[in-house]
C-alpha cells in the first residue's frame, strides 16, 4: 500500500454561487500508483448546506480510496 505525506491528499470544501457547498479531493499525480502527471481530482456531485458535511464527504472519500497503511 502507497504512503501518503501531509500535503499529498487535500480535502476541502469548495463553495459554490447558491451557497452550499461541494466536496473536493485533490491528490499529487506523482504520488498515485502509478504515477500519473495528473493530479487525481474528485469533485462530489451532491451539493450540502454546510461546509462541515462537504468536508467530511470529503475525508470519507478519500480514506476510501486511499487508506491509511
């Protein structure tokens, strides 16, 4: 299983123009297996009222694809 270092994978919530909130997830292409030039982009399709439940689609996300050792 890859090793992530801080910074690696991003979570965050990103805003949008109505007021809710979209989860995002952002990992360094060169740290994916195999590397890729391209950074791995997720952007949630369901929109949430606040910024704490897009953060934690977003954390949940990305323990899902990229699991801790």
């Amino acid at each position: 299983m890859k090793s992530y270092q801080i910074g690696d994978i991003v979570c965050t919530a990103v805003p949008m123009p109505d007021g809710k909130w979209r989860a995002e997830v952002r990992v360094n292409g060169l740290k994916l297996q195999p590397p890729s030039k391209a950074d791995y982009i997720f952007q949630s399709e369901a929109l949430f009222q606040d910024k704490s439940a897009a953060l934690h689609c977003a954390i949940d996300h990305a323990n899902e694809k990229f699991p801790a050792e």
